[in-house]
C-alpha cells in the first residue's frame, strides 16, 4: 500500500463518520429546541438564538480517542437589555440549571459550570460532550453574530460566525488546489499533531490560527505530504518570535500589540491572545516538538524517494503516532 494510499485512508478515518456526527446532531438539535422552552418558561433572560460553533461547524473534528475528546460547542445569544452586570454575571449558572431541567435523569456530575459554557456530558452512546456558552448579543460590535462572553477575567467580544467563517473562507481558497488537501482538513491534521504532545496541548483555536498563517504564505499542494512539509516548515522557521494577526474583522497594522511573550491573535477580537500564557519554556519546549516532527517528515520523504514505503510509515508514524499505521491499514477485502 502506497504512503499516498495511506494519506488518503488516515485523513478519512481521522474524521467522525457521518453516523456520530448524525447522532451529534440529533442529540444537540433536541437540546436546542429544549433549551428555548426552558428559558422562555424561566422568564429571566430571553435566549434569542443558537447557533453550532467550534470544530464540528468548521468542519476540522476529530474522532474520539483517549486524545481526543468529541465535543460539540454551542453558542447561546441572550439579550442584555434593561439587565444589570450582576445579572448577567449569573449566565453562566442559570444556562447549567436549564440544561439540567431538561435532563432530569442524568446525573449531577454530568453538568459542569466552565469558565464561559455549561457543559453537558453524556457518557453512552457517542460519549459526547455539549458546551453552551452563553453570549451577549451586540449588535453595536460590527461583527455579525457578534456578541460578550463571560470570563473569570471579564466579558470577551466573540462571535460564532466570525470564528467559522474564518475556517470556511480559507477552505473554499484551498478549492482552488486540485487534491485531497483542504484547509478544514489540514487543521485536523495538525489538531491531531498537537493532541499528541502531552502537557503541551493547545486549543484548537491555536491550531486554526497557526495553521491559517502557514496557508496564507504557502498554500496547500496537491498531495498531503508536501503540503504538511510546507506547514511544518513554515513553523519550524517562524518559531513563534514573532506575532501571528490577521486582518479579517480589524486592521492588523493599527492593532496595539500586548506586551505577552508569545502572540497569537484570536481572530475576531484582537484583545484575545490565545497565548498569552505561554512562557519562554513553553515556546521553546513546543518548537523542539515542531523541530521534531520535521526531521520525521524529512525522513519519511527521504524514504519515500528511495521507494522504501514501510521506512516512510515508521517516519510519519513519528509525527502522527502508531495510529498512522493501525488507521491506514488496508481493509481485509482490499488486501
């Protein structure tokens, strides 16, 4: 079986199959629904719209594995109108207790209150976890669908469609590109990288962004090795020394950079640097695990040069874990 063969059946099987993401929807359709009911009854806060958000929406989720945890992202707008801080403050709290109503056999510990969602977990079927996080709906802000959402450090511009749209606008650009590489896909791709780095797991917000300042200089080619080349090039040069912005919903050039020793620009907000916790020890661990995962690729290429396709697994293997092997196996009547 060809390495290109294997690419081609570990990026399908990467994906949650069209059978969980039906389940998903059906599970998260009912609970949207329900949650209108809830709210409109309660009376406390009117619940104007719902709207998918996170990888599911962008079309970049994963399978779940020990790793990697399926999840569906909600985001829940609110009018803010004639209520006070204190009272909004509490939104948080009051959407856990209208999920909760809906569920009422489930258990207590399978509702969370995070730092901006309510998390719902159900622990059969797909295992999946619901996060609603609520939002504050401004219409002021500029920015469709935008909206405030709480944090313990204060309430954060936000919007859902900004966020997604970001993710489809790129991908409908990698169109352009005959082949298999898509930007949505090539975000799963380095997610799936990044799951694998223990301790040094970021967001997947992280993901999209770097992943998205790599296209944005290199592109995407026709096949998934070079283009993943590319992108690991890409972030084995840059290194995170200087800031990763973009200019979709503000003007990169007249952005007041924060004094943090890693920038990476939430897209939609630019007050929001998703590193903003990173440490000099945090970048450089993270660039040595880049710096490694290109010396695998190298060598898978150097292989695959020289027509030794199983040397060239046990390399991407070193980039994309033992899974690259066991998930593109060929089926048994494909044998």
């Amino acid at each position: 079986m060809t390495v290109k063969a294997r690419f081609e059946k570990f990026t399908k099987e990467i994906k949650p199959t069209p059978d969980h993401i039906d389940e998903a929807n059906r599970q998260t359709d009912y609970m949207i629904e329900q949650l209108h009911n809830k709210v409109a009854a309660d009376g406390s806060f009117v619940l104007e719209k719902v709207l998918k958000a996170g990888s599911n929406a962008k079309f970049t989720s994963l399978r779940r594995t020990e790793e990697n945890i399926f999840d569906v992202d909600l985001g829940a707008y609110y009018s803010g109108e004639g209520a006070t801080k204190e009272h909004l403050d509490t939104l948080i709290q009051f959407t856990r207790d209208q999920l909760r109503s809906i569920y009422l056999q489930k258990e207590e510990g399978d509702f969370e209150k995070l730092k901006s969602a309510a998390r719902v977990k159900f622990r059969s079927g797909i295992k999946l976890n619901v996060d609603v996080a609520p939002i504050i709906r401004d219409d002021s802000l500029g920015v469709e669908n935008g909206g405030w959402i709480p944090r313990p450090d204060g309430w954060r511009l936000t919007s859902v469609t900004g966020h997604n749209k970001f993710v489809q606008k790129r991908t409908i650009e990698s169109n352009d590109v005959k082949g298999p590489v898509k930007f949505n896909r090539l975000v799963r791709m380095i997610k799936w990288w990044n799951n694998l780095q223990g301790d040094l797991v970021q967001p997947s917000i992280f993901c999209e962004l770097i992943t998205a300042k790599a296209f944005e200089l290199c592109g995407v080619t026709g096949d998934w090795q070079t283009s993943i080349r590319h992108v690991f090039s890409y972030f084995r040069k840059h290194q995170f020394l200087k800031p990763i912005i973009f200019s979709d919903y503000y003007n990169a050039q007249k952005v007041k950079l924060p004094n943090d020793k890693v920038i990476v620009l939430d897209s939609v907000n630019s007050q929001n640097n998703v590193t903003s916790l990173w440490t000099e020890a945090t970048r450089s661990k993270y660039v040595d695990r880049i710096h490694n995962a290109y010396d695998a690729l190298m060598e898978a290429r150097s292989a695959e040069l020289d027509d030794d396709e199983d040397a060239a697994v046990d390399a991407w293997c070193g980039v994309f874990g033992d899974a690259f092997r066991t998930l593109s196996e060929p089926d048994e009547e494909g044998k």
